[in-house]
C-alpha cells in the first residue's frame, strides 16, 4: 500500500486525472489545486509497483535510482498533464 508523503500539484482534466490516480491505487477524490509542484508517495516494492504500473501503460522517467550513497530508491511517473509522481522505496524495518 501507497502512502502519502507530500503534495503540491495542479490538473488540466479532472476526469482524465482522476483516472490515472486510480491506477496507482488513490481511492479517494481531489479537488483542483492552484499550485504546481509534485506528489511524493512511498512503496514497499519499488520494482513491484513499476510493474504493475506497466501494466497498465504507466512509465517512470528513467529507473530507480539513490540520491546519495544509502537512500532509498526512488524514481518519477508523469500524471496525464505531465506532472510528476515521486516514487519512494521504503527502508527495510
């Protein structure tokens, strides 16, 4: 399960967006925002959910990588307008 880390994002077609957060799990609606900037979500399985994000036609920008030496892996989907979904691999507990 996806959570939340943070947001700041706006969208052209809320249909069309709302759609794709579908996709990636989101189960409750939103409304438009006026500030741009991104979503950050975490995963257990960052490899896992580009998978199946694949599968239903979703593509990171480039694959997984670290910031720095030892941080968790993370990588970027675009939403349908273009903006982009931080993926972030949790740590191991």
């Amino acid at each position: 399960m996806s959570e939340l880390i943070h947001t700041c994002y706006r969208i052209l077609e809320i249909d069309r967006s709302v759609e794709f957060y579908e996709k990636l799990g989101f189960e409750e609606p939103y409304e438009i925002g006026t500030g741009y900037g991104h979503i950050a979500v975490s995963v257990d399985d960052l490899d896992g959910a580009l998978e199946g994000l694949a599968s239903v036609g979703i593509e990171p920008e480039k694959p997984p990588y670290t910031v720095r030496e030892g941080g968790n892996r993370l990588c970027f989907v675009r939403d349908p307008d273009g903006y982009r979904i931080e993926l972030i691999e949790r740590s191991p507990a």
